[in-house]
C-alpha cells in the first residue's frame, strides 16, 4: 500500500521533457531590459553633435542674416513709400510694424508644419512665399494693400523660413547645443550690419521697385539654405537604406550578368554558323 502511494507520488511530481524543453525555450526568448534598451536605441535619432550639423549652423545663420537684416534694417525704404502712396508716417510705419508681427506671430504655425512635414519643405515654402510677397507688392496702388501684400504675407513666409533655421539646429546638437544656437543667432547681427548701407545704396541707384527686385531675389536663396537641412534619421532607418541599396545593387549585377549572358551566347551562334558555312 505505501508502495504505491510512494509510486503514485513520485509520478505526479515528473514532469515531461517536452514541457521543460517547452519552457526553457520560452524564458530563453523572454526579452530581457538589455536587448529591449538596443531595441528602443535603434530607433532613437541621435544629435551628432558636429559633421554635417555646422552646415546647418551655416544656414542658419545665413537665414537670419536675410531675414533680420531686413526687418531691422529697413527703416531707409519708409521715406519711399510715404512720397509714393502720399501716406502719413504713422500709416507708413504699419508696413514694418505689420511685417514684424506676423513674422513672430506666424512661429506656431511654422512648428505646427514643420511637425508634420520637416524643416526643409517648410523653409523652401517661406522663401518662396516671401519672395513673391516682396514682387507682388510693387504693383500695390494704395498703403492698404501694400500693408496686406508686403507686411502680412512677406511676414509669414519670414516666420516659416526663421523656425526652420532655429530648430534644425537644436535637433542635430545635443552637447554643444548652446555654443550652435549662439552662432547661428550671429546672422542677425551681422545682416543688420550689412543690410542698412545695402539698402540705402539700392535706393540712392534705382527706385523702391527695384531695390524690392533685388531683395527677392536675395530672399529666394533662403531656399538653397534650407535645402541644406537633412532629416536626421535613426540607425534603423539607416540600415534599411543600406539594405535597399544593397538589394538594387544586387539587382543590376543580375541584369548587367543576364545582359553578358545573351551577348556570350549570340557570339557563340554566330562563330557556329560561319563553321557550317
């Protein structure tokens, strides 16, 4: 009697192998903090901290060169509008007052955009936006719509060209985030340096128009300075560019050996006819 109730106990506490081999596969596939830390790491976009991210500096700095060093050094244009629209200082101030405002007032609208789409597209945009403001503008007859065509959309393309230019360089660096950011707002500086005798050495050679044509054009290259701004990407990303690359690659070697292939066999067709012939 005991021996069987030894026997029915030792029975009950064994376990098959195929559950243990079962388990031991589960915790061994468990994931651990370790491999789920360079799981999350994968997809982290990383500042690099230099490289490529003191050309965004540079653009940067060259963005708020244009667009600073016009808005704060425009005040020589101001007699030209009063004799061309008859308008009275106070109305004529509202041009530059306007341009500023919405300038400043457009940035949430210009992160907003940039959260969905990137820096670059909306900074081209802005200058383009900017640019025609600044032509379109020239063929106002009256103060009103050149305060609309020059201070309202002028200063909202500034707006999406500026948080472009100050966000691009927060995200690529982390460490030296205070010194980029500081060289950058430079350009501002500099262009109301550079833009004050500029301006007054436009309106001294040809009318208002003109010196407008010009800054336009100075305006556009906001563009070529925001194409400048690459997405970071993660080392997931970058690894699947790197596989995709690999893959077109493998993929042209197999044409161009197909392609080799036909050519190796045609020349073998034609020696073996001129042997028959």
């Amino acid at each position: 009697m005991t021996n069987s109730m030894n026997n029915g106990g030792t029975e009950s506490e064994l376990v098959p192998l195929n559950q243990i081999d079962e388990s031991e596969k589960t915790k061994a596939e468990e994931p651990t903090e370790s491999t789920i830390n360079a799981d999350i790491n994968e997809f982290i976009v990383t500042p690099p901290d230099g490289g490529w991210g003191w050309v965004i500096v540079l653009a940067s700095f060259m963005n708020q060169f244009i667009l600073d060093g016009i808005c704060y050094a425009f005040g020589s244009f101001m007699l030209e509008y009063a004799n061309y629209f008859g308008s009275s200082a106070a109305t004529t101030s509202a041009l530059m007052s306007t341009l500023v405002g919405c300038y400043m007032l457009s940035a949430p609208v210009g992160s907003a955009l940039i959260n969905k789409f990137g820096c670059r597209p909306v900074g081209i945009s802005g200058s383009i936006l900017a640019a025609i403001s600044f032509v379109v503008c020239t063929f106002s007859n009256s103060i009103l719509t050149m305060i609309v065509l020059f201070g309202v959309f002028g200063g909202i393309g500034f707006g999406l060209m500026y948080m472009p230019a100050v966000i691009s360089v927060s995200l690529y660096f982390e460490k030296k985030r205070p010194l980029a950011v500081g060289l950058g707002m430079c350009g501002t500086g500099v262009g109301t340096f550079v833009f004050g005798p500029t301006g007054k050495f436009l309106l001294d050679n040809m009318d208002w128009k003109g010196a407008h044509y010009i800054i336009a054009g100075i305006i556009l290259h906001g563009c070529v300075f925001a194409a400048l701004i690459r997405p970071l990407q993660s080392k997931h990303d970058r690894k699947l560019k790197l596989e995709q690359r690999l893959e077109n690659k493998d993929a042209e070697a197999k044409g161009s050996l197909t392609k080799l292939n036909g050519h190796s066999n045609g020349a073998s067709e034609k020696l073996e006819k001129l042997k028959l012939g």
